[in-house]
C-alpha cells in the first residue's frame, strides 16, 4: 500500500472511533436525565404526600422537645462543668522579685490551702500563710517560668507561666495590689496599728484646740477609725470645708496591708455633706518596693472617688518597735519618694506629712519640696521653715458630729 492510501485508512479509523465515542457519551446522558427525573419526581411525590398528612409545625417538633436529644453532661449555659474545680496562676514583679497569686474560676485568692510552687531554676516555694499568695524576692532580672504543683480536689494548670523579673524599679501602680489587702478582721489590729503622734512629743502650752478662723487658709480635720461613727453634715455644718481620710496602713509588726474600716463610709458621707477630700496612708515600708506597694494600694482604694486634696505618705513612729522605726533619714526619705512618685504617675497629686522634728531629723526634707508638704505642729504659730501648704495645729480639737477628739488643720492649697 502506497503511501497515498495509508493515510486515507487512518483518517477513516478515527472519524469511525470518534463517531463511537460521541453516540456512548449520548446514551449516557439519556439516562442519567431519565435517573434524575425519576429522583426528583419521587422526593416532590414523598414530600407532598408529608405535606397532606403532618403540618410543617408538627414536622419540626422535635426541635422543640427537649428529651429529643441527649444532653452533654459537661455543658450547662455555655459554661464547661468541672468535676473538679480549677485554680490559675497570676503573677507579676516589681523589681528583681515574683509575686504569685493563686486564684479560683472566680478570680479570687483562695486560702486556707498549703500551695506549693516551682520556680524553673530556682526551686519550690511554700504558701507558708495559706493566704493564696507566695513572694519571692531577691532575684536576678530575666524571665523565669513558674508552676503550680498539684492540689488534691483541684485541677492546676498544665503549662508554666512565664514572668519577667525587672531589674529596675518602675514608680507604677500594681494591678494586681488588692490581693494584698486585708481587712482589720483578718489580722490583729491591737499589734498592727500602732501609730504614735510624734507632734505630741514637741507640742507647746500655746497650742490651741479651738476652731481657728483664717481668711487666707481653709478649715479643715483629718480622721480615721479613731473617730469612729461621723455625722459629716454636723460637721459641714461647723464650718470643716475639707477632710483627709485615713484609707489605710501598713501593720507595723507584720507589713500587711490593711484598709481603715471606716474609710468608705468617711469619704462617702463626707462628700455627700460637700467636703472636699483627701486621703492619707499610713506607712510602715522599709523600702521603696514596699513603698510602691502602699501607693498601689490608696489607688485602688480611691479608683471610684475624686480627690480634691493630694494623696498623703503619713510617717511617724509606731511606738518605738514599729518596722520601720529604725529607718535613716535617707532611706525615709527614698520610701517617702517612690510612694509619692507612684501616685503621682497614677495622676493624683502628692504629699508628705511629718511633724517638724521628723521632717528635720527622720527626714531629709530638702528631698522633698517638690511634694505637697503636711506640717504637724501643735503651737500658736510653726517653726518649720520648709515650704509646707498645711498645718495641722492640735490633735485635741472638737468639731460638732464628731464624739472623739480630732485633729485640725488650716490649708493654703489653692
């Protein structure tokens, strides 16, 4: 066969097997269109026929039955059940320490528990107290992994937390402060407030207890649980135009945190009679840690209320064996700073109260003019020659709404 002819034969062998494969695929089509139609023909039969016997309602009643489905033992609204409950960890530093709180699904500090805790590198560490806190100070900075050991009756996280111990003091507020306050019922108020008013040691025969009257000062007390129960509109009555309120103290025997127990109710009933307020710390730090500890505190205390006074650190002597009674001057000095420096930087303004000889013998005073300066000085006129704004001139006053003897005080805040 020539070549002519080869190629004829094989353009006819493909037409012939195209034509083939074009009259399957149509066949094919066919019935598949014939299935489908059946299909659809059946589900329009069996739906119409649903139709004509069930109401769409009584179809989708089982939507509504709640036996229908089994229920998932471990959801209630959305929330996961436990078997047992669960305990976090919350952890910060201030500087070159760690402090760790043990919480409940409830975000609150759980006691009465012997929690151990890891920390990689540099070994256990025991709630000694069982008060749901653990501090450890005096670390290198960097970044250290802590973990909670198992608890019986708990469930505890699985994975460390990582926390980064800094290695310079920041003067900012601790978010973290109010698991650190207590409540006087929770400690021995007996050993733990102990404040002694240094001013009465260097008061004179010519101070006065009567309401003075100063066209240039404003007229003012400061009070705490001493007074016990206040009629502030007695007292707004009398002429007393502002008040600093005693929030709280630092125990000179143990350094816990505690709030005065008749703070809230001082300052709510104190501006609800229109008295400008303040607020005053009494302080037991031995240090600047500490100190940024105390300032923390009074912030979360005052978050709800607006200031009219600046924010006082109160130092004087616990009796004599108070923690911090034996501190320098210099170091007095440095906690009087970072309290003040915190509270500034939270935006309050800040201040210093002392009587005049701790102010020139306990204090380094020229360290602190930058603050708002508190004297207390119980004679007919101050000796102190530093640039104080007010002046508290006797502990032994009477004010109408009060039971008690108080302290009063003239400012020249403007």
């Amino acid at each position: 066969m020539d070549s002519k002819l080869r190629a004829q034969a094989i353009v006819i062998a493909v037409c012939v097997a195209a034509l083939a494969i074009a009259m399957v695929f149509y066949v094919n089509r066919k019935e598949e269109a014939a299935v489908g139609n059946g299909q659809a023909a059946f589900a329009d039969q069996t739906q119409n026929t649903l139709s004509e016997t069930y109401s769409d309602t009584e179809l989708r009643a089982f939507l509504r039955d709640e036996t229908f489905f089994d229920p998932d033992p471990t959801l209630a609204s959305g929330i996961i059940v436990r078997e047992t409950p669960q305990l976090y960890l919350l952890a910060s530093s201030v500087y070159k320490d760690i402090r760790v709180t043990v919480v409940d699904e409830s975000g609150q500090a759980v006691r009465g528990k012997s929690f151990y805790i890891t920390v990689q590198n540099q070994g256990e560490y025991k709630d000694l107290d069982q008060d749901g806190i653990i501090y450890i100070p005096d670390l290198t900075a960097g970044e250290y992994f802590v973990s909670l050991e198992a608890v019986e009756g708990y469930d505890v996280p699985l994975d460390p937390m990582r926390v980064s111990v800094k290695d310079q003091l920041e003067y900012t507020v601790i978010e973290d402060i109010s698991f650190y306050i207590h409540e006087e019922s929770e400690i021995n108020a007996e050993k733990e407030d102990t404040k002694e008013a240094s001013a009465i040691t260097d008061a004179e025969e010519s101070e006065t207890t009567e309401v003075l009257e100063a066209t240039e000062a404003a007229f003012g007390i400061d009070v705490s649980k001493w007074q016990k129960d206040i009629d502030w509109e007695a007292v707004a009555a009398s002429g007393v135009t502002f008040a600093i309120i005693r929030c709280g103290y630092r125990g000179s025997s143990t350094g816990c945190l505690v709030e005065d127990p008749y703070f809230l109710r001082n300052i709510q009933g104190a501006k609800d009679a229109g008295i400008d307020v303040g607020v005053y710390f009494f302080t037991q730090a031995v240090n600047e840690v500490e100190a940024v500890e105390e300032a923390s505190m009074v912030v979360s205390l005052c978050r709800d209320y607006e200031l009219d006074y600046p924010v006082f650190i109160d130092t004087e002597s616990a009796g004599g064996n108070g923690r911090a009674d034996q501190l320098g001057a210099a170091d007095r000095t440095a906690v009087c700073r970072a309290f003040c420096t915190t509270i500034q930087n939270a935006g309050y303004q800040a201040g210093v109260y002392a009587s005049r000889n701790w102010y020139y013998e306990r204090l380094e005073d020229e360290k602190l003019q930058e603050f708002v300066l508190w004297d207390a000085e119980y004679r007919e006129a101050p000796l102190y020659t530093g640039n104080y704004s007010i002046w508290q001139y006797t502990s032994n006053g009477h004010i109408d709404g009060i039971n008690t003897r108080v302290d009063l005080d003239l400012s020249y805040i403007r």
